[in-house]
C-alpha cells in the first residue's frame, strides 16, 4: 500500500492552465496554486479513503476501486467516475456534469514523491506531494 500515508504539496507544473482549461476563473486559480494542499491516503486492499486539507476546504473521500462516485472540486465543479488500479498507478476518469468532458487523473508514486497528472481538454498538469 505504497500510497498510505500523508503528503504535503511540494510544487505544481503547468497548475494554473490546467485551471485556466477547467473554467476556473483567474482569482480561483491564483488563490488555487498556492492552496497548501495536504492528502491523507489510507488503502485497504480495493478501498481508499483520502483526506485533503487546504486553505480552502477539508474533505473526506472513500471509495473502491471500479465503482462510480460524485466528487466535486474545490471551485464547485461536479464531476463523476472511479478510479482503477493499472501496475503501480491509481488511474481516473471523471466526466463533468455541467459539459460531459472527460478530466483524467493518476496518481503514482515516484521515488519518494506523490505525482498527481490531470488531464483536461488537451492540457496537463501535475502536483507534486512529499511524505510530510
């Protein structure tokens, strides 16, 4: 369970156009890319539930793996999909409610680091965590 444990933002890559993509207006994403993000993940075999703190919000997640849920971002945007496990990569497709674009996340373990890529409308964007 290599994602067990809690992570604290390092850096972003390429953040603020990945929001830019989203919709998110410009002082949403200003405020968005300094967030102070933390995540907790606790996995128990297909199970996960994560935790994520910031300046802007706090909230608990579960889920299994395979099985659709509702999510909603942090700027209101709702979406719904699973992730799935592919090797060592938690992988995510979401679909938004308001335009049925499809957003696509991993996460994946890189060394000692958390790496969070998304994807949206031809637009990526990584967030990378450290054990903290």
């Amino acid at each position: 369970m290599a994602f067990n444990g809690t992570w604290k933002i390092d850096r972003n890559e390429n953040y603020e156009k990945f929001m830019e993509a989203m919709g998110v207006n410009i002082m949403k994403r200003k405020l968005g890319a300094h967030d102070n993000l933390k995540i907790t993940v606790q996995q128990d075999g297909n199970k996960f539930t994560i935790k994520e703190s910031s300046n802007f919000r706090t909230l608990e997640l579960d889920f299994t793996l395979g099985v659709n849920f509702d999510y909603s971002l942090a700027d209101g945007t709702e979406l719904t999909g699973c992730w799935n496990m592919e090797g060592n990569k938690l992988v995510g497709a979401f679909t938004r409610k308001d335009n049925g674009k499809v957003l696509t996340a991993q996460r994946e373990i890189i060394g000692d680091e958390l790496v969070q890529t998304y994807q949206y409308e031809g637009v990526e964007a990584k967030r990378i965590f450290k054990r903290g």
